[in-house]
C-alpha cells in the first residue's frame, strides 16, 4: 500500500513541477529507467514465487542503476556510448521480458 501511494504521490508531483532533466544526464536517465523497470519486475517475481526480499531488491534496484548508467558512461569515455546503450537496453529487456513471461505463467498458467 505504501509503494503504491508512493508512485502515485510521485506521479502527481512529476505532472505538477515539470522537473528538469539536466543535458549531461539525458543519455543516462533511459538507462537507468529501464534498469529499474528491470529490478521492479524481478520483484513482483520473486513476490509471487514467494521469495521476495526486501534487502535483496534494494541492492538489485540501485546495483542494476549503478552498473547500467556506469556501462553507458564509460562507452561515451570510450566514444561507443550508442552501441553499450543499445547493449544494455537489449539485455535488460531480454530480463524484464523473462520476469513478465514468469509472472503471465505464474498468474494465468498460461
């Protein structure tokens, strides 16, 4: 219940302030969304195969932001930020898709 009063008060303060993303975090904001989304359905899971702990999904949460935003930082440093980007958009959404098709299976039996 909280988390869900969390993304609601979070959506409404997003529509309301307008925040500003900042031009040097554009490339990594995308990233780290998706990396999150990533943990997020890790989450729900690990919720319905009953193994579902918080500590674990803090660290995975911020680990998979960290590393992700690291992995497109260094690919700019390196001047290949658009293809690591790529690379990590395709893994994330090889997993996120993983933990979706689990998550169908284990609601729908399907």
């Amino acid at each position: 219940m909280i988390a869900s009063l969390g993304l609601v008060v979070g959506i409404v303060l997003g529509l309301v302030l307008h925040p500003v993303v900042p031009i040097w975090l554009q490339p990594y904001l995308p990233i780290a969304v998706v990396a999150a989304l990533d943990a997020v359905f890790g989450a729900v899971r690990a919720t319905l195969d009953g193994v579902f702990d918080d500590k674990v999904f803090v660290i995975s949460f911020v680990s998979n932001v960290l590393v992700a935003a690291l992995i497109v930082f260094l690919g700019d440093q390196l001047g290949v930020g658009s293809q690591l980007s790529t690379g990590v958009i395709v893994v994330l959404a090889v997993r996120i898709f993983s933990n979706a098709a689990a998550i169908r299976r284990q609601l729908f039996g399907a």
